[in-house]
C-alpha cells in the first residue's frame, strides 16, 4: 500500500527511496519493541523498590515477607522473560503489610 505525505497541504505519494527508509525505520522500531519493554519494566520495579527502600535500612527488621518481596521484585527483569509478550504479562508481586 503506497505511502503519503503532506506538503504544502497536498498529499504526494513517497518515492521508492522514501519508502524504502521508511521501511527500515519501522522495522528498527519493531526490532526495539522487547528493550522499550524491559526497559518501563526495570522503571517500574525501581520505583517499587524505592517504595520500600527505608525497611531497609540497618536500623530496621525487614519482614521475611517483605525481604521475599523485595527480592522478587529485583528478580523480575531475569525470571525468563524473553518476549514483549511475556514482559506484558508480567504482573509484579503484592506488597505486603
């Protein structure tokens, strides 16, 4: 299906050079797709962790649920996901109180 663009408020159909670029930039997109991914997951575990940051520090006793909590969130980016499908399953563990 041919591409267009607007100039000059007129749609003109890509060249095949034009179109052959834009080929490869969506491919590079897709290519990326995984590491977007893991990477809003790494983000997004980092600010749970940070949530609980201060249980951590030496004048505190962690929980064993909340040491096996914390632990389970650093373990989240290498529990096998290998797929933008497997990083958008991924459902982090529950904070306990």
């Amino acid at each position: 299906m041919p591409r267009y663009k607007l100039v000059n408020q007129e749609l003109i159909q890509f060249t095949t050079e034009e179109e052959t670029q834009r080929d490869i930039e969506e491919q590079q997109w897709e290519d990326g797709a995984f590491d977007r991914e893991i990477e809003q997951l790494r983000k997004d575990r980092n600010n749970l962790l940070a949530e609980t940051d201060y249980l951590a520090l030496s004048d505190n006793t962690m929980s064993e649920a909340m040491t096996t909590y914390r632990q389970q969130l650093r373990d989240a980016t290498t529990s096998g996901l290998e797929t933008v499908e497997d990083v958008e399953a991924y459902e982090f563990p529950t904070k306990p109180e």
